[in-house]
C-alpha cells in the first residue's frame, strides 16, 4: 500500500508546483501591466504639467508685455521690443511688434495688396486680378445688380461663396479664389486684420511690405532701407526718405500687438508661441484683450 501514498503525495506536489506557476505567470503579467499603466500615466501626468507650464509662461508673458505698452497718455507708446525673464526654473524671451508694420487685408487699397503679390513674386498682372479676388471678398456686392462674383466661385465648383463682408483672420486668405497657395503661404506673415489702419508704418514694417507701396521703386526701397534705422519717428523727416509724400506710409503704431513668446522649460524643452492682444483704452477694466492665439509656432 506505500506506494500508493507515495503516487498520491507526487501527484499533490505536481498539482501544487503547476498552480504556483500560474500564480507566479499571473502575477507577472499583473506586474507588467502595473508597470505599464504607471508609465503610461507617468507621461501623461508629465505632458499635463508641461501644458501647464505652457499656459503659465504665455500668460505672464502676456501680461509684462502688456505692462511695458501701457504708458501715461503723455509718453509714446512703443511700436516695438523684446524682453526676457525667469520663472521658476523656465526662462522666457517676448518680442512684441505692432501690427502697424502688416498690410490690413481689410482695410488697404487694391493697389498695395497687389503690391505685395507682385513683392512676393507674382506677374504683376496676375497680381492685380489676385488683389480684385481678394477686394472682392470682403466687399458688398452691387445693390441690385448681378452677383458676378458668387458666379465665378460657382463656376469653378467651390461649395462656398465669397464672404462680401471683412475677412475674419488672414488665414481666410486660403479660401480666395485662384490664389496660388505657395503665394498665400508667402503672403500670410506680411498681412493683419487687427491693426485697425490702411496705413503701415514704415519704419517696423519688413521690405516687403515696403514695396507693396504706391510707385515704390527699388532704388527708394533700398535707399530708405540704408537710413531708416537712424530716422527719427518725425513723418515729415521719413516721408522724406521714402522720397516725398508717399500715400500708405504712416509712423504711428497701432493699438494691436503680436506677440512672440519662446520659453524654455524646466524639462529643457522649448516652445514657441505667438499671439495678438488689443491694448484697452481708458477706463476699460483689463488692461488687454486676446484676439488671437497660436501655439507650437516654429
């Protein structure tokens, strides 16, 4: 009869040697999955508290650059400068530009949009039906009269119709019809619709909105570009170095702003963004408005 036990004994330490490795199998997968889990949430709680960071960045940025425009009414306010600073352990670089220094795809003649095609590389033919397309679209039809217009983006199977009222954000650029797209994407950092002027000031804007200009040569283009940095803001002293009267020419800022905020996280990443803020007028309660925002700029 003992051997009968011994089978029975051998047959319960199998039993219990096969059920420990399956708890062990089990408790290896429970690990990998635990592992798995915390290092997944482990990044997700990383790229949440970088996004916080982020926000906290752009919004002190906001605010000091906002701080440095908001002068007494007796002091010119800057077109234009940069800053730095340290929070925690980031550190932020802001430049601000008034956005005096863009074309105003709502506000400018015919003649300077064309003007900047025809800079940017267009025929300047093709450029002028270019800026018709572009007037067009912000423009109220003809009362009473045929919507040719509305005929042409039909005609050529768009689903849509011009808006016939201002444009909303340059980047409405993109639904014009017959714009080549490279001359959009060429054109969209030179073009506003937040500075609240058909003119430019010249002595921020970049060449080419310069020579988007009425009857602006390259000779005068050049030979302003060689002086304006020690002009002083006198529109009569600039005009005359863009060589006398010059219509869309113009010193004076505007209340709108564009904002570019690099920072450098406590990580070591970096992110870039760029924004648009409206200086308030008296007696309003914020001191700024955000007209537009736009993160992971390169």
């Amino acid at each position: 009869m003992a051997p009968a036990v011994e089978d029975t004994d051998r047959s319960r330490d199998g039993f219990v040697l096969v059920a420990a490795l399956w708890l062990l199998a089990a408790l290896t997968v429970l690990v990998t999955a635990a592992s798995l889990y915390l290092g997944q949430s482990y990044k997700t709680l990383g790229a949440f508290d970088a996004a916080l960071e982020v926000e906290m960045l752009k919004t002190a940025g906001a605010e000091l650059a906002a701080y440095q425009l908001s002068t007494p009414a007796t002091v010119r306010r800057p077109t234009r400068g940069h800053f730095g600073f340290r929070l925690a352990k980031s550190s932020v670089t802001v430049e601000y530009l008034s956005e005096a220094a863009r074309i105003n795809l709502n506000m400018a003649p015919r003649i300077m949009i064309a003007g900047l095609f025809a800079s940017l590389g267009a025929d300047p033919d093709a450029a002028a039906g270019f800026a018709d397309r572009v007037v067009a679209w912000r423009s109220d039809p003809k009362p009473d009269a045929q919507d040719e217009e509305g005929g042409l983006y039909r005609s050529a199977g768009l689903t849509y119709l011009p808006r016939r009222a201002p444009f909303s954000s340059a980047e409405e650029l993109w639904l014009v019809l017959g714009l080549p797209a490279t001359l959009v994407e060429r054109s969209l950092p030179f073009l506003t619709v937040y500075s609240g002027i058909a003119e430019i000031n010249v002595l921020d804007a970049p060449p080419q909105v310069i020579a988007a200009l009425p009857d602006m040569t390259d000779a005068r283009l050049d030979a302003f570009l060689s002086s304006r940095e020690q002009l002083p803001p006198d529109p009569d002293l600039v005009l005359g170095a863009l060589g006398g009267k010059q219509p869309g020419a113009t010193v004076r800022g505007s209340d709108a702003y564009r904002l570019r905020i690099h920072m450098v996280l406590t990580s070591g990443r970096q992110r870039t963004s760029e924004g648009v803020i409206m200086m308030s007028g008296p007696g309003e309660s914020e001191a700024y408005r955000i007209l537009s925002w736009q993160d992971g700029i390169e």
